[in-house]
C-alpha cells in the first residue's frame, strides 16, 4: 500500500518550518523529510513529530552552504573533515527523531579535479559513514539527481549510484531513487527500479517538466503507484515537488 511523505523543504513553504509538521499531519501524511533538521534543535523536532503522530522518514548528512550553492560534501577532497562532522551530527538527530534512513548528497564536482579523484574521495567517506549508521540501525543512502537542475552534480545516474555500490562494498548502502530525476537523465523508471529494488531503501516523487504535483506532467503516476504496490515496495513515498499554488489545493492527486 502506497504511503505518503511530506518533504517539508517543498511542502508548506508559506508556514514556519515547525508549523509544516502540523499541516502535513492534516492533510493525511504520515510522515515527514526535508533536507536537514540543524536549524532547529533536536528536542524541539521530536516534540513536534510526537503530537503529530508523524515518522520521520528521511532527512539529509549536512550538505554544506546551501544558500551559497553547495549541494554535498561528500567528493571534496578539502571538505572530508567536515563531512564526517557531520555524519555524527546526522547521527545525534537520527537517534533523537527516531529517523532510519540517511541521506548523502555528493556534491557537485569541482572544475579542474579529475572524477577518479572525487570518486575515492567519495568512497572513502561512505566507507567511513556506512558501518556508523549500520551500528546505529540506520541506513545509509545515496542519490543520483539530475544535471539539469544541479549542473556538475557527481552522482547523476543509477550507474553512478551502483558503481560507488561496488566499490563501497557495505551492505548498509543504498540508493534512493526519485523518479523525477531518473525521468530526466534516463527514463526507463520501473525496469530500472525492478532491477534495483533489493538496493532502494527509499523513492522520491515530482513530475516532470516543471517539478510540480504528480499529474501536471509526463509521468504516469498511477501507473508508477500500481506497481510499486506490486512489486510490494513497502517504504514511504517521499513528495519532493514545488506545488504549483498551495500545497493542500494540489492534493488531489494523493486523495485519488
């Protein structure tokens, strides 16, 4: 059965990060993820997903300067120590909110830096956070995302994504697989995603062109829904995607 979850970094932006929770709980998510928790403390989240009722499904290692246009940390080779920092922090906050599944955003690649050299500097951090989070019963995950929307991305591909898989050789790393990325750079989404089920700890949803609601673009998501019921996908649905005008008016398709 499919289930829902609100990624409150999208979701509900015309509400305090805190009140998002409330919000989500109301319109019939049962669980929340954004891109990270650090801006508020621990104690505070946990209270707030303890009188919603709400799971914490996901969130992310820190990634750097967001708002100056980092997007990970993972592959840069001057950047490890901060990364590992951060991998205890996700730690601190995963066991405080009760959250399973890590994400790690690689970054995006550096001009004049050759990709052997980012690659083992990536599969050395992950070699360094995947038996952390597995002590902790937490899995580790990494994400390909699209190179239209983050140009120089690393990991862009679900090769990208099984190859870092090999090298790691952890049994505590998996991918999540979000169908509006894939849908960008390769197409192909169940075959693709049937062949990599045992490896997908969690999948993220947006239509495309435009990032919007399921239904506003090419995807079939009812297609995409059945079968992921069939194939007895059993994780959350992470709705990772820019609603077109207010959150609660665009989910008819979820009610559907």
């Amino acid at each position: 059965m499919t289930k829902f979850s609100a990624n409150l970094s999208f979701l509900y932006q015309e509400l305090p990060f805190l009140d998002r929770f409330a919000a989500a709980a109301k319109d019939g998510f049962g669980a929340v993820e954004y891109l990270g928790p650090y801006s508020e403390p621990k104690e505070k989240i946990a209270e707030v997903l303890k009188d919603t009722g709400l799971e914490q499904a996901l969130f992310n290692v820190p990634s750097g300067d967001w708002a100056g246009g980092e997007r990970g940390l993972a592959c840069l080779r001057d950047r490890i120590d901060e990364f590992r920092k951060g991998v205890s922090l996700a730690l601190d906050y995963a066991g405080a909110l009760g959250c399973t599944r890590i994400n790690v955003l690689s970054g995006i690649a550096p001009a004049g830096v050759d990709r052997a050299t980012l690659e083992n500097v990536l599969v050395d951090n992950l070699k360094y956070a995947a038996p952390l989070f597995a002590d902790a019963g937490i899995r580790l995950l990494i994400e390909p995302i699209n190179l239209r929307d983050i140009p120089g991305f690393f990991v862009s591909t679900t090769d990208d994504a099984e190859r870092l898989l090999e090298k790691v050789g952890s049994d505590n790393l998996y991918i999540q697989y979000d169908f509006y990325h894939m849908q960008i750079m390769q197409g192909d989404l169940i075959p693709t995603f049937t062949r990599l089920q045992d490896r997908i700890a969690h999948v993220q949803i947006a239509d495309n062109p435009g990032r919007n609601e399921p239904g506003t673009g090419e995807i079939h998501y009812p297609f995409i829904f059945r079968e992921l019921d069939r194939l007895g996908y059993d994780g959350w649905i992470g709705c990772e995607y820019k609603p077109r005008t207010t959150t609660t008016d665009g989910l008819g398709w979820m009610k559907a």
